[in-house]
C-alpha cells in the first residue's frame, strides 16, 4: 500500500514573519490528516525555522536542492549531511527549474540523489517533459530517459527509498493542469518502465504529480490508480490551499 504524499515547494519566496503563520496554519491544518503525510521544501535560510516550527507535528521539511559533494570547496553549495542537521526528511532533485536555469543534466541529478541517500535523507527526484516534447510525442522517450538515469545509478535499492515527482514543465507555475488522464497515463508508464527492473519497488514507489495542482483539481488527480500525491508549488504558498490539497491526498488514501 502506498502512502499519499502532499509536498510543498516554497521555491524563493517567504520571509519569517511569512512563514510563521504559513507553518502555524499548516500544522494546524495538518493535525487532523489520518493517512497521508505531508511535507514543505522551503529554502535553506529557513530550514531552522521549519525544523523549530514542525518538530513534533505531522508536517515534516526539507530542502529545494542539494550538493552532489559530500564536502569541499564548493562556494555556494550545501551539502546533504548539513540539511540531515536540519531535520529534513526530504530533498527536491531535479526540478526542471534546476535543469533548466542551473544546467542540471541527468547525471548530475542523479549524483545528487545518490547523495541525498548516502546521508538518509528521502529525494523527490523530479522528471517531466518540456511542451514541445509533449507536442512532438516524445514525453515517454524524455521521461523514461530521465528515470533510466536516476535508475540506473541509485539501482533499485536506491529508488525504493526515494519518492518520483512527474511535473510536465508546461504546467508548473502556468495554471495549466495536466488532465487526471494524462498524468495517470505517465505515471503508469514510469510504474511500467521500473518493473522491467523490479516490480516490488515499482509497485511500492510513491510517484507524485507536479504542475499547477490546487485545491480544486486535487482530489481528481489523487483518485489516479498511479497518482500518489502531488508536489505543490504556488498553491502550497496559501495555507488554505496547501492544507485542503494535504486533506485531498488523505481522503484519496485507501483504508
Ligand atoms: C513546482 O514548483 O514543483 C510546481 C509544480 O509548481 P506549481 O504548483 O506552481 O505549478
């Protein structure tokens, strides 16, 4: 049985008196969540805040993005043990706007997700198509080339304990939702393409949806056989909105 899961990504905005009151009401919201589990990815000056805010509560944290170096001189970069220092259960990996601003390649991906592992922190390994791919049919060439990478290197002792988050890059942060349809049948076919390695981890992996999910479409994509949750961005900034979208993914849970 798998596990529904509601991931905020805060992306760059917040402030602390902002998020005070975000994770006040989340954790309240949160509180009365029986199944599925919840979780926000803020960015690193307010892990602690997060860490000090969630502790003991149903919501746990993480982070956007990590270094693939365990250590060193790397201006710049944090590493996966500082953000276990932190109490993150999780770490974003790959998301397109890491691809496509920061360069990010699948092997890189990869690397940061090995490393995310090594110091027993979740990924959320995230793979999409762009709107051209999709309008040239080549979304399984592109997605299941993505999964291949990160499969190929985490083997599938490391994809159990990760999380995959499919996010069509033309619908995040665009308000153009992918139909139930479509998202179930990508989550199929990554489900499809793990078993050709292992069907017990393709079976219990968690694969989340990502793109312009909102308390109003919520509950049609969770009721997706393969859709396991979502990965929030813009909604998951509204505490209403990320709490009925966390509320969506514990009535989809099944007993
Ligand atoms: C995201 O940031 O991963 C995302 C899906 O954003 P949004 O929900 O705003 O489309």
């Amino acid at each position: 049985m798998r596990q529904r899961l509601a991931v905020g990504n805060w992306k760059m905005h917040g402030s602390l008196p902002e998020n005070r009151s975000l994770l006040d009401a989340i954790v309240a919201g949160a509180a009365g969540l029986r199944r599925a589990a919840c979780a926000v990815c803020v960015p690193f000056p307010y892990l602690a805040q997060a860490q000090s805010a969630l502790a003991g509560s149903k919501v746990a944290w993480g982070a956007q993005n990590v270094s693939q170096h365990p250590r060193g001189a790397f201006t710049g970069e944090v590493s996966a043990a500082m953000l276990r220092e932190f109490g993150c259960r999780y770490v974003l990996v790959g998301h397109s706007e890491r691809r496509q601003l920061f360069g990010e390649d699948d092997a890189t991906v990869a690397a940061k997700a090995g490393a995310a592992l090594a110091a027993g922190l979740t990924p959320i390994v995230c793979v999409g198509e762009t709107l051209a791919e999709r309008e040239g049919n080549v979304t399984e060439e592109v997605v299941g080339r993505q999964v291949a990478a990160v499969a190929d290197a985490l083997g599938a002792g490391g994809l159990a304990a990760s999380v995959l988050a499919y996010e069509p890059v033309w619908a995040i942060g665009t308000g153009k939702t992918a139909t139930p349809e479509q998202a179930q049948a990508v989550h199929a076919f990554i489900r499809g393409q793990l078993a050709g390695r292992d069907g017990k981890m393709a079976a219990a992996l968690q694969i989340l949806y990502g793109g312009s999910v909102k308390a109003s479409n919520a509950a049609e994509l969770f009721a997706k056989a393969d859709v396991d949750g979502g990965l929030v961005g813009g909604a998951a900034l509204v505490a209403q909105e990320f709490i009925a979208i966390c509320k969506a993914a514990d009535s989809a849970q099944p007993d």
